[in-house]
C-alpha cells in the first residue's frame, strides 16, 4: 500500500509540476496585473480534476490525504500563488462538510465538489475578530430556516457557488449552513480591491431571506464556533504550504540574477551581503515547510494540530515578506519595478499575515496553548 | 477497436553530462518520464477511445521501473499496460527493439491501429515505427499532423513534408506516428492517477514472447555505439565592437562591407 | 576488382530534387576519394528528368529507376524498390537526407534488410569500409559515434544543411536500372498540395537574424524582422523563444532543430548554449550582441557588442537608411 502510495504522489507531483510550469508559471504576472484569472483558467484547473485533490473517491474525487493535499499547494504556488489559495479556500471548506455533515448532506453537496467551487464565510462588516458580533440569522419558521445577512471578506466570493455561512440561531448562539449561489435570495455584493494574492477574488454575498430545510445545517445547532475554527486550522495548514511555495519563487528568482549579475567585477554570487540574503531567505523556506509539513502529519495521524497550524502560518507569512524584501534587495531597481515578480509576490504574502487570523491572533493562541502545557 | 500505443520512458530533462572518467553518459539522479512526444499518441487513442468504444493499451519496453510512466498513461486515461522488461532485451538498438514490440503487438492481438509519438526526446530516431510497421506488414502513416477514424476500418491523416502537405487513407490495421502539433496532451488527473493502480498492469518476460534469441538486444542490434561525448563548439578569434550602439554599428557596417557581405 | 557502392538515395521535394541531396552527393564525393563507387539512386517518374538537377553535382554514378507510380508512392512501395535494387547492387553504404521522407522511408528499408540504420547525423566519415557516423542524442546535448560492424549495407539519415553542396565539372554517368513495383493497396496519398509558406526555411537563409530569452520583447523582435528584411534574411530562435506563439520549432537554430550555416548570422540576447553553438558554428561570419561580457556566445563570434540588444538594431537600422 505505502508503495503505491508513493507511486501515485509520485505521479500527481510530477503532473503538478508539469501543469504549473505550462499553464500556471506563464501567467503569475498577468494574473497579478489583470487582478483576475484569465478565460478558461479556472476551466481548466477543474477540467484537470484540481477541485477533487482531497475529495473521497466515492464523491468523485482522489482522496489525497492532508499532506499531499498541502505539497500540491506548495508546489502550484511557485507557480502563482493566487490559484493555491483559491484551492485552500475550497479544501478547507469541504473538509468542514467531510468533518461535520451529516451522510445526507454529503450526499447531497459533494459530488458536484469537484466541478464547483466551495467557500466559508464568516466576517461581516461589523468586524471580523469577534463572531459573536455577527449579526446574520438564521430564524425558524415552520419546518424550515429563513437566512438573512450579509457576508464580506470571502475568499472566492463570487467564483465560488456554495457557501458555508456563520449566522446566529439564537442570541447566544453560532450555527453553519449551506447555501448555495441559485438559491432565491442570494446575490452578489462587491469585490475587494486588495494589494496582494490578486487573483483570488474576495467578495461579499447578500442573503434576503434565503429559505432551507434542517439539512442545511452543518453540524449541530451552536456547533458554530467549533466548525470555524476547525476552518482555520485547516486554512492554516495550507497557507503554510502556499507561504512556501512563495518562498521558493523568491529564492529562484533571487539566486537565478545572483548567477547572471555582477557587482562591479564581482560576481554578486562572490558577495557576502548576498550570501547572507539567500541563506537566509532559504533558511525561512525551510522552516515554514517544515512547520506546515509537521502540522500535515499530525492532521493525517488524526492528533491535534491547531497549534501547529497556527505557527505554520504566522511563522511562514511573516518569513515570505521578509525573504520577498531581501530578494527585492538583492535585484534593486529590478526588484522594485513591476516588470519583475518580486513585488508582488510580498503583496501576496502579506496578505497571509491577516487571512485566516492575524499573526497577532495566531501569536495569542500559540501562547495559550502554550501556557495550558 | 484495440489500440496500442507505444511509449518509452525517458530522463526529466535533457541535461546529461558525461563521466569524465569513464566517458559514459551520467544518468544518475534523473527522473523517469513519459517522452512528451509520446503524450500526443496517448492523447489521439483516448480521442479515439471517447467517440468509439476503443481499447487503448499501453505497450513499453524497458527495465521494471519504466512501469511509471506507463501508469501515467493508465492515468490519462489507457485501460492498461504491458511493460516488455528483460535482460535479455537490455541493449537493443532500434531494430532489435522494433522486432520486441512487433512480436507483441502480435501476441496482444486483434490490434487495429498502433500508434507512435514521432520520436523520443532522448536517442531522437523515430524509426521503432517504421520498423514495427514492417515487421507487422502493415501500412504506416508518420509524422501525422491530424488523424481521424474516416471508416468503420480505416484512417486518414495529414502530414506534412518539407514541401507538400499530404492527405494520406489507410485500411487498418495500421501504423501511425504523430505529430506533436496533433493534439495538445491532457494531464492525468489526480483522480485518474489513484484509478490507474486499479488498472492492470502486465510485465512480459523472454518466455512470454515467441522470439529468435539471435534478434535480441545487444546481439541482435547491429550498430554499436563506439564514442559519446560532449560537443565542444569551435571558438573564433572575436574582434569587439566598441563606444556606442551607434559607434558599435557603423564599425560592423565597416566589417560586413570588407567582407563583401554588404 | 570493382569497387565498393556507396549510395545516396535522392529525394523529391515536389518537381525537384531535395537540396539534402545535392549536399550528401558532394560529402560522398569527399569520403569515397578512389575507394568507392558513388552513386545517386533516383526512382522517378517516365517523363521526369530530375537527374539534371543531379549530374552537376558529379556521383560517379546516376541510378535511375522510372515507373509512373513514384512520384506518389508511398513509404513502403518506395522501400521495397530500394530492397530490390540492394540485393541487386550489394552497396557498402546507403545515405539519405534525415527529413521527412527520408526518416520514414530508411527504417523501413532497414528493416527489410535486417540492417543497422544511424539517425539524424551530423558528420559521417569511413574508418576502412566502416561508416562511423555521429549522432546527437538527448537534444544535441550529447554526440555518439555509431558504427554498424557487420551487417551490410550500413545505413544513415543526415540531417539538412550539415553539409554544403558544391557543383564539380566532373559529371555523372547515367544508368538505367529496373524493380518490380508492388503496390500497397491499403494506403493511398488521396492529396498533396504544395505548402508555399515554408518554402524558405531558417536553414536555407544565407542571412539569418537570430533571438534569443535576451531579445524577446515585442519591440525587439520587430526591430529584428526589419533587420532581417533589410538583410535579405530570416528570423531564427534559439530555445527559449520557442515558446512564443509566432515562433515555432521550425525556426529554432540548435536542439533539435535546424542546423545552419548562412554567410552571416547575428545573434542577439543569445548567451550561448553548447547545442545552440554547435547548430550555428559552420556560419561564415557570425556576430553577436549581448549584455552580459562573459556570454559564451562570444567565443564562438568574430564580432562581439556587450550592449542592449534593441539599442544595436535601432542603431544599424538607422544607418542603413
């Protein structure tokens, strides 16, 4: 079993690889200038059964567990970093379904997850830290549930067609539902006009009394809490992976100009300000890929990993600005001018150190879990 | 319908370098790849699989590792593969090797069209095809640009020679070779990668095939390879050209003109 | 004593003879010196004369086999003519230009004679009667030295343009010979139209402007189509610009692709990898621009510009007017 195991991973990498190099890579700049995907991107990217990576073969997908689901992640983010993360906005999202729907729910959403794009949202306009803030519900009425409100700051908001939405059932009290783009009532809001990851689209969705029945919910009544940070765990993980990737485009693009440049009559590869610039850019790498691989086996063990999570991503979105910043320095004028990757790439990076929990956040939690040792 | 495509396994990258040592070629450390060329012959039998109710079986010679990229044809989409793997057949040249995967195709069977990518990236001969369509007696069309199934028996292809573009039919069975501007290859999906392991994959040794040992690899090859090295480019005496583009220009007018060349 | 045959085997490239031809008819002429008999095997049709286009370039010996049915046979047909006329003849080597028709028809010959067959070569010479022909392999990165020890005839497909063709006075002497012509009922070329388009091809430029990852911007390149235009010359690419969308394989000078040898060929933003060097070295004169000082391609240059690559072209192009 291992054996094949290792075949198949062997053969998806080498595909991935192969798909980011002809069909990602090329178009990082564009994406990032167009603030879209080209047509047909997203086609493709599901054509080639991208969406179904983690999904379970009996809903059509290839069942790739959590470690290999986040080395794809990092291996198209050297590519473009966007696409990765519109996939980690999707993985997360059905892995809540997978964790906490019932067999019917399953049933009913998953096989369409590998052709449509999933998403989770829970930030509202009143502010994205406290979700008890929130003042989306859902009312009973009758044998069914009326959803009201509105939701912003959502990773493939209006690429996506299913929603898992945070809403009140009660005061005190969180729950998820389902929802999905052709329901009557729903509708789109406003994109986001963000700095970084410009491919992805983040946007808003309207819900005006949005009729479903009981199995809608996701979970349990109140399970509201426990399903949104179970959400981030698994973002988390993935961030990592594509914070990563960022880290190893930075690296080739830094020591690609050292090779060819000179300083002087000196090879800047001879220079020891570089040398310190690249090793430590490289050192970054690998701690992030480390942590996020480390987070990846104890999901895939079934053990807890939130703490892990968490560091893999306050630490690597951190690491990929600072190494975006020494490789801007090491190409200078070429590193600040947008004809070149560089830029963009910190632009993207830094949006990693607010999504999904601020680093600030993640820094609270790692300390607590510490402190509960 | 059967189809069989042939396919060789191939290093990731052409970047070989030679043991200054033993002056042999260093393929440590390369991966095994399907040779891209080979991706447009997969991709044309599944096109053919998916209007037709075609079999598309994988046909590769080489030791036991070249299994993997015959999964990654299983995973495009082949229904299955043989791997033609032995030491008896380690060596062979194009025409030992052509006689291998003729003797298969015949032990397959019932095979209507055989199809080739136009050449492997690494040896660049692209004559295993039209030494298997000799040896199989069999009509061959290489270099095909466009390929379709114009008859219940039958195909027609397009190819273009240097001058000439040629519309050739072809009674199958047959053999074809492709172009790579035929089709652009689909990737294996990650589902279809777990699914080839469902997929059967049979290794053929010496006893499974009806062969005259005398045709097998190295003492049924009859070249030899004598010498392999690196090619060393001639160096010039540079004269520079200096100042500005402008001064640079006029002094490379100067120069062309001296030499009768403007 | 007779002396040993070696054959080149013409090709048609519409009404006339393939340039491939002509060139491997002048290198036979060079390595057979007294020691081997040339001869041009042409399978033409009755009414054809293409043997003209041969004569000039003076084989020993022009073998002409008419049937009507030539000019559209097809691969199979044509090689089994030529399995007849080797058993007949018993040649020490057969040639044939490594294009299309000619890597289709060789292997299937070769297979019919159970003979050893070097693809795509580069350079050819004879150690006593054994042909040691040189190969590239894993895309001109490597060359291999192949010889077919005991089997005759030994066999090879040369790639176009390696060798340059040059006339002689000396003539050719004109023979007839005769096949049976089986013909292969289950294929049939319904057309063929001629492809005007690629009538001139990177390696029949004798001027050549070549681009590289240095030189690929759209600026660039249009400025290097008016060079090229001025000049009377084409466009080549190396690798990297393969990629794009108005260049193709075809136009690729080194790695599998053209090997060429113009009178003049400028290189620009091209560093110089080995494949590529090698695919361009036999050009007479051989100029290149480039940004960085340490480009290998400079080595292999007789004139060198460190500089921008579009700045040089605007430059020339403004003297030119």
């Amino acid at each position: 079993m291992s054996t094949r195991n290792t075949a198949a991973e062997k053969l998806l990498l080498q595909m991935v690889d192969d798909y980011t190099a002809r069909e990602v890579a090329p178009l990082d700049m564009a994406i990032d200038h167009a603030q879209d995907y080209p047509e047909g991107f997203m086609k493709k990217l599901t054509e080639t059964g991208f969406l179904g990576l983690m999904l379970p073969q009996e809903f059509g997908g290839a069942e790739f567990g959590p470690e290999v689901t986040a080395t794809v992640l990092n291996h198209l983010a050297r590519g473009n970093a966007s696409t990765a993360v519109t996939l980690e906005g999707h993985f997360k999202t059905i892995d809540q379904i997978l964790k906490f729907g019932t067999p019917a729910l399953k049933q009913a959403l998953l096989p369409s997850a590998n052709q449509r794009i999933f998403a989770f949202s829970m930030t509202e306009a009143s502010g994205g830290s406290n979700p008890m803030g929130i003042s989306s519900t859902a009312t009973r009425e009758g044998d069914h549930w009326v959803i009201n409100g509105d939701k912003i700051m959502i990773t493939n908001g209006g690429l996506a067609q299913v929603y898992c939405v945070l809403v009140k059932t009660a005061p005190d009290q969180l729950s998820v539902f389902v929802v999905d783009q052709d329901m009557p009532g729903f509708s789109f809001g406003k994109r986001e006009d963000f700095i970084g990851l410009r491919g992805t689209p983040v946007g808003e969705i309207m819900m005006d009394h949005i009729i479903v029945d009981d199995d809608h919910l996701l979970g349990h009544l109140g399970d509201g809490g426990l399903i949104g940070d179970s959400a981030h765990d698994d973002a988390r993980i993935l961030m990592g992976a594509v914070l990563t990737g960022i880290m190893e485009h930075e690296l080739k693009i830094a020591t690609d100009y050292a090779k060819e440049r000179k300083a002087g009559d000196k090879p800047l590869t001879e220079l020891q300000v570089t040398h310190r610039k690249v090793a430590d850019i490289a050192m970054r790498k690998e701690t992030t890929k480390l942590l996020y691989q480390r987070a990846a086996q104890l999901k895939a063990a079934g053990q807890p990993y939130s703490e892990e999570a968490a560091m893999a991503k306050a630490h690597g979105s951190r690491a990929a600005v600072a190494a975006g910043d020494d490789a801007l320095q090491i190409l200078a004028g070429y590193g600040y001018s947008r004809e070149y990757p560089v830029e963009h790439l910190i632009r993207d990076a830094r949006a990693m150190e607010i999504a999904e929990g601020t680093v600030e956040k993640m820094r609270s939690a790692i300390a607590t879990a510490e402190f509960q040792k | 319908m059967k189809i069989v495509v042939c396919i060789k396994q191939v290093p990731e990258t052409n970047d070989v370098t030679i043991d200054p040592k033993t002056h042999n070629l260093d393929r440590r450390g390369l991966a095994g790849v399907m040779n891209p060329f080979d991706k447009n012959a997969v991709e044309q039998a599944l096109q053919f699989k998916a209007t037709t109710d075609a079999q598309v079986v994988l046909l590769s010679m080489g030791p036991d590792d070249y299994a993997q990229s015959l999964r990654e044809g299983m995973a495009m989409g082949a229904d299955s593969g043989v791997l033609l793997s032995d030491r008896a057949f380690a060596g062979a040249d194009t025409l030992a090797t052509g006689y291998v995967i003729a003797k298969a195709i015949e032990k397959i069977g019932d095979v209507d069209l055989v199809i080739f990518g136009r050449q492997a990236v690494d040896a660049d001969t692209g004559q295993v095809g039209p030494i298997v369509a000799e040896f199989l007696q069999q009509p061959q069309i290489t270099y095909a640009a466009t390929l379709r199934l114009s008859g219940p028996n039958e195909v027609t292809a397009e190819r273009l020679l240097e001058d000439t573009k040629q519309t050739l039919v072809a009674q199958l069975p047959a053999v074809v070779s492709v172009r790579s501007e035929l089709n652009p290859p689909r990737y294996p999906t990650p589902r279809n990668i777990q699914l080839s392991f469902e997929k059967p994959l049979t290794i053929w040794h010496h006893d499974d095939l009806d062969l005259d040992d005398s045709r097998l690899g190295q003492a049924g090859s009859p070249t030899i390879v004598t010498k392999v090295y690196a090619p060393k480019p001639v160096k010039r005496e540079l004269t520079p050209l200096t100042g500005t583009p402008q001064e640079a220009a006029s002094q490379l007018i100067k120069a062309l003109k001296d030499r009768q060349l403007l | 004593m007779s002396k040993p045959e070696l054959w080149v085997v013409a090709e048609r490239r519409l009404d006339h003879i393939e340039p491939t031809t002509q060139q491997l008819i002048t290198k036979a002429n060079q390595l057979a010196g007294d020691r081997f008999h040339v001869v041009a095997v042409l399978l033409e049709a009755t009414t054809d004369h293409l043997e003209d286009e041969l004569t000039t370039y003076g084989p020993d010996e022009i073998r002409v086999v008419r049937d009507d049915r030539f000019p559209t046979a097809t691969d199979a047909e044509l090689a089994d003519a030529l399995k007849q006329l080797v058993d007949a003849a018993q040649p020490n080597t057969v040639l044939f230009g490594a294009t299309i028709t000619g890597r289709s028809i060789a292997p299937r010959l070769q297979a019919k004679l159970q003979t050893g067959l070097t693809a795509d070569c580069l350079d050819l010479r004879f150690d006593d009667d054994t042909l040691v022909a040189t190969k590239p392999s894993y895309g001109d990165n490597i060359m291999c030295e192949i010889i077919c020890p005991d089997r005759r005839p030994q066999m090879a497909t040369v790639r176009p343009n390696t060798f340059a063709a040059q006339p002689t006075p000396n003539g050719a002497e004109l023979t007839t010979a005769k096949v049976d012509f089986h013909p292969v009922t289950r294929l049939h070329v319904t057309a063929a139209t001629p492809v005007v388009n690629t009538a001139t091809t990177v390696g029949d430029a004798s001027r050549v402007v070549a681009l590289g990852r240095g030189a690929a911007s759209a600026a660039t390149i249009d400025a290097a189509t008016q060079l090229a235009e001025r000049l009377g010359g084409r466009i080549g690419v190396s690798r990297p610009l393969t990629d794009q969308d108005r260049f193709t394989h075809d136009d690729q000078i080194g790695q599998s692709g053209n090997t060429i040898h113009p009178d003049l060929i400028l290189n620009f933003g091209i560093s110089g990898a080995v494949q590529y060097l090698v695919g361009m070295q036999d050009s007479q004169t051989i100029v290149s621009v480039n940004s960085d000082p340490n480009a290998p391609i400079f080595a292999a240059s007789d004139y060198g510009y460190v500089g921008d690559a579009q700045a040089f072209m605007t430059a020339l192009l403004g003297q030119f007017a």
